[in-house]
C-alpha cells in the first residue's frame, strides 16, 4: 500500500485536484491522506475544508497557517507558519509521496517542509508563467524542490526541463480540470439558481479579479477602474472572491460595497465545483484575471476578457481577449466577447490545456515509480548558454 499525499490549500486548488482525488480513493494500492489549509480553515473565505468532507473525502490532517493579515509581513509570517504545521504533521507520519498544486505561498510552504524529510513530491502545473504575480518564483521554487512533473501542456514540460530537470520526469499530463468537463453534469440555469439562490434571468458577466501581487499597493485603484467598467457595461455581473494574496482584503471590501450599490450584481464566496463550472456555462463571458479563464473556459466556449498582467506569459486559446486595467480597455473588451459571432466562432476551438484525461495519465505515474535513491537523487541537466 503507498501512501500519497495530496496538499490543498484553497478551493482554487481543490476544485482541479477533485477527478484526480477520486481516482486515487478508488485506487485498491494507494492510501490517500488529504492535507488541508490555508483559506480551507477560515471562516473569512467560507471554510471550504466543510466541501471537501461533504465531497465525501477525510481529511487527514489540518494545518492552521494563516494569519488575518494579507500585508507582506502577514504573508510571510503564515509562510513560516505553514512550514512549521507541515514539519508537524510529516514528523507525525511521512507519506510516500507528496502531490502538490501550482503556485500559491501555502503550497511553498508544504514542499519546503518536506525536503529535510526527503519525501519525494510530485508536481501539477510547472513550468507556467504569470509575470505579474509573486507565484511565478514559488510556483519554479516547487519545481525545484519536486522530483515529478505533470505538467499541462508541451511548452511548459519544455520550460521545466530549462530548468534543469531530467526528461523522465516530466509528463505531459494536460490539466486535470478538464477532466471533470468530461464527466460533469452540468445544471440547467434553473437548477443552478435554485441550488444558489442567485439570480439568473439574463446570462451574467462572471468576474474574478485577484490582486496582481508585484503591483499590489495598487490593487484598490485596480479593483476602481473594474468597477467602473462593469458600470458602465450595464450588464448583470456574478463577483466570485478574491484569494488570500497581498492585497486581497482590499479587492473583496471593494466588490461588496459596489454590490451593494448596484441592483443588478451579486457576490459568492464558493460555488463548489459544479456550482462553478455550471455558471461558465451558462455565463456570458468571464472578466477578470483568474487562471479559469485561460484553462477551463476555452472548454466551453466561453469568451474571457483578461484584464492586466497577472496571467501574462500563459499560454492561452482564441478565447481570450487580453486587454490593459483602465476603463475604457476592459469597457471595450467587454463589448468584443459580447459579440454574437465571437462566441460562435470559439466553439470549433480546441483547448490547449488537454483533452480531459489528465488524471487517469497523473495517477497511473505515480502508483508505477519506483520510490528509489534514482527519484530522490537530482541530477541537473546543462543547457548551453549563450552569452
């Protein structure tokens, strides 16, 4: 029996994480232990660790890491915080493998943890990009610190093996995501204002704007020019909240405020999965900066007006129309996905990230690799350089 666990720090992550979860519980070799924490244990951003249970999934352990605080100083504090909870529970019991998930400082702190232990650690979403954000170094710092790589598509596996990774343990998995696309019943409108409570009479704007953290003393005047662009668009507008980034508390009294004022929007805090993926669907477009629009949404068709730098670098489908923070940009990019004849033309558009089929590929790796001195033992591969 190998024992493997799976960190999930946020619903962000947990909602990508969620087909693979399944294969491995239904897996007769493997024991799944789930790590839960961050945003997962507070109250503040609706202690998503109650879905996972009702998910159906246990939780082996929790680690309290968070402070209520989302300055530099705060960040970095919960960052020591989570390494030394980590620390905690792989002393209490060492798994066999650790899975870990993109690019958040929570994350950092869980692989950071685990080196001194040598727990081998197996890595999703590589190799990405995202210039305007500080998970851009955390995100290559876990590839660093991990031992396999399951990377969405070839050009990210290609930037991990720039890093000096061997090839055997890179694989191109696609992003587990899209696998729930596959399988997923998605709810009629109906249903899904029924299951929420939200009105949905006219097809909404669904907008998620983090703060972009290397600019974050600058994401109220971000959050302002959003807002005043979804004025002026008229359109009713769906607000899903922001992360746990520097910045964060700003953008999220922001949106509730505007909500107030605003007859036509509406705010929640977590959808769950197929609360999610079932409002994309029936969404009018997506606004914001959130990875969702670049991954998932190309899957459905759905136009997606990406706002500033934060996702800049990532590799992205016809669906995305990319615009600078002002008013008047993102008012025009709101206009171009509203057009008719845009979002019918994305429908013959293949996504990039994978056909949905990633964690049949991510789990049959991790049940099969030897747990042998070749996997912990790194061996850096030289590339020429070229002054």
């Amino acid at each position: 029996m190998r024992s493997i666990a799976v960190v999930t720090v946020g619903r962000s992550d947990y909602g990508i994480y969620v087909p693979l979860l399944r294969r491995l519980r239904e897996a007769e070799d493997i024991q799944l232990r789930i790590l839960a924490a961050g945003t997962h244990l507070s109250p503040e951003f609706g202690r998503t660790v109650d879905l996972i249970e009702r998910d159906g999934f246990s939780i082996s352990a929790r680690v309290e890491m968070l402070l209520s605080s989302d300055s530099p100083e705060g960040i970095a504090k919960s960052m020591g915080l989570g390494v030394a909870g980590f620390a905690q529970v792989y002393g209490a019991s060492r798994p066999d493998l650790l899975v870990a998930l993109g690019d958040r400082f929570e994350m950092l702190s869980a692989v950071a943890a685990a080196v001194p232990f040598n727990i081998p650690v197996a890595h999703l979403h590589g190799g990405e990009i995202t210039q305007g954000a500080i998970d851009e170094a955390f995100r290559h710092a876990i590839t660093k610190m991990s031992h396999l790589h399951f990377v969405a598509t070839a050009e990210y596996g290609r930037r991990v093996a720039q890093m000096g990774e061997e090839a055997w343990r890179i694989t191109v998995s696609g992003a587990p995501a899209l696998d729930h696309l596959r399988t997923l019943r998605l709810l009629s409108r109906e249903d899904l204002a029924k299951a929420t409570g939200l009105r949905l009479d006219r097809p909404p704007l669904l907008v998620t704007f983090h703060p972009v953290t290397l600019e974050y003393e600058q994401a109220g005047a971000q959050v302002d020019e959003l807002l005043a662009a979804l004025k002026d668009a008229g359109q009713p507008v769906i607000f899903t909240m922001p992360n746990a980034d520097t910045g964060g508390r700003a953008v999220r009294a922001s949106i509730l405020r505007w909500v107030q004022d605003h007859p036509l929007a509406q705010a929640v805090e977590n959808l769950g999965t197929e609360g999610y993926f079932s409002l994309m669907s029936h969404a009018a477009a997506m606004v914001g900066n959130s990875s969702s629009g670049l991954i998932e949404a190309p899957s459905l068709g759905l136009p997606v007006v990406n706002i500033g730098s934060r996702q800049a670098g990532r590799v992205r489908a016809a669906n995305v129309i990319d615009v600078e923070g002002g008013r008047a940009a993102i008012l025009s990019g709101i206009h171009q996905a509203l057009v008719p004849d845009f979002r019918q033309h994305l429908s013959r558009e293949p996504n990039p990230y994978g056909d949905g089929t990633a964690s049949e590929r991510i789990v049959a790796r991790l049940k099969t690799i030897a747990l042998d001195d070749r996997l912990l033992r790194k061996r850096f591969v030289d590339h020429t350089f070229v002054a």
